[in-house]
C-alpha cells in the first residue's frame, strides 16, 4: 500500500511540474557561464530541471541504499570508545 501511495504522489507532482511548464511555454534566453541559448521554450527549462533533479535524487537514494544493503555506511554506536571500553 505505501508503495502505490508513493507512486500516486510521484505521479500527481510530475502532473503539477508538467502543467505549470506548459502554462509557461514561452520563450526565455538561457545564460550558463559562457554557454548562450537565445531562445528556449521555459516549458523545457522547467521540465528538464524537474528531470535533472529527479535523476539526482533517484543516484543520491541508490547510493545510500546499497551503502546500507552493504553495510558500509556509518557505524551504530558511539563515535569514540575510551580505552577501559566504558561509553563516555
């Protein structure tokens, strides 16, 4: 259950992003560092951020959740031991 929930919030964001991209289609000039796009649709600007973001996120969850499948993530317990073994 909670992981179609998950999914029908996935969808209903990415209906919201792809609406509003749509309501503001016009065109816009892009300026990154010394790259110049003259006139791009927002539309696309919009929705290639939403993409470049959801892919980053989808790498970023990935990597936490094989650190944790594998067991080198971070240690449970106390950072620092005292040499007597007893916790701080």
């Amino acid at each position: 259950m909670d992981r179609v929930r998950r999914w029908l919030g996935v969808l209903g964001f990415a209906l919201v992003v792809a609406v509003f991209a749509v309501q503001n289609a016009g065109p816009v000039p892009i300026r990154f560092l010394w790259w110049t796009a003259p006139g791009v649709s927002l539309a696309v600007v919009i929705l290639g951020a939403a993409l470049f973001g959801a892919l980053v996120g989808a790498l970023w969850s990935w990597v936490v959740g094989a650190r944790r499948r594998h067991g080198t993530g971070r240690p449970a317990g106390p950072a620092h031991v005292p040499a007597d073994g007893r916790p701080g």
